[in-house]
C-alpha cells in the first residue's frame, strides 16, 4: 500500500470540513522508503505503519497514532509530532533533529541511537522509552513525564 495524492488531498478535505474528504486511515500499512516529505497528515491513523526509512522530513503528523509503528531509520527532521501517539513506536536511528514531540505519548517507544538534537520534548510521556545511545540536546525537556 502506498499513499496516493488523492489519500492526501481527502485527508486535508477532511481536516478542513470533516463533512467532506476522508480521514487518511493508513493502519498495518506497509510505507517503507515513501517519500511524505512535507505531508499533512495530522489526526491521521499510522498504527502499527511500517514507515522504515522513510521521509518524513517536515511533515505534519499532530494528533497523529503512530502506536506500534516501526519508524525505525526515518527521517523525521522538523516533523510536527506534538500530541502524536507514539507509544510502542519503533524509532530506533531515526532522525528527529529540530522535531516538535511537545506532549507526544513516547511511552515504551524505542529510540535507541536516534537523533533528538533540539527536539521539543516539553510535556511529553517518556515513560520506559530506551534512550541507549540517543543524542539528547534539547530545547524542552519536562522531566515529570519522564523514565
């Protein structure tokens, strides 16, 4: 499965109206490698979405449920991620430098060797994240939510 422009243009429909469009529901799919450089695909469903090496760089994935996703080697490079369900997510090498994860559920994900140079992490859940070997200079860092 891949995503089509026209999943894109009745997503933003659907963000835009909510009567019309359809809310881009991309569960179990398999999206290794695309390209979604720059994609609005906020409120979207990515559960358990392979998204392994994939170009995310600038997308906006707020509201997002990326549970249980494998974004394993993605390049999530100023991404919008605030609110995003991250829970379970497999993220380990991923490239999030300059993304905004504020209040993002990171609970149990896995983000061994990632990139979070000068993330927002402000309010977000990291409660047992695997951090091994993760570069860690944030902007925000809120440690009531955290380990």
């Amino acid at each position: 499965m891949f995503v089509t422009t026209e999943t894109l243009r009745l997503h933003k429909l659907w963000l835009e109206t909510e009567s019309d469009g359809k809310r881009a529901n991309l569960s179990n799919a398999n999206l290794r490698g695309a390209n979604l450089s720059g994609a609005n695909l906020s409120d979207a469903n990515l559960s358990g979405a392979n998204l392994r090496d994939a170009d995310l760089f600038g997308a906006n994935l707020r509201g997002a449920n990326l549970s249980g996703a494998d974004l394993s080697y993605a390049n999530l490079r100023d991404a919008d991620l605030r609110d995003a369900n991250l829970s379970d997510a497999d993220l380990h090498g991923a490239e999030l430098s300059g993304a905004n994860l504020f209040r993002a559920d990171l609970s149990y994900a896995n983000l061994t060797g990632a990139n979070l140079s000068y993330v927002n992490m402000i309010g977000a859940n990291l409660i047992g994240v695997v951090l091994d070997g993760a570069e860690l200079k944030t902007r925000g860092f809120d440690l009531a939510n955290t380990l």
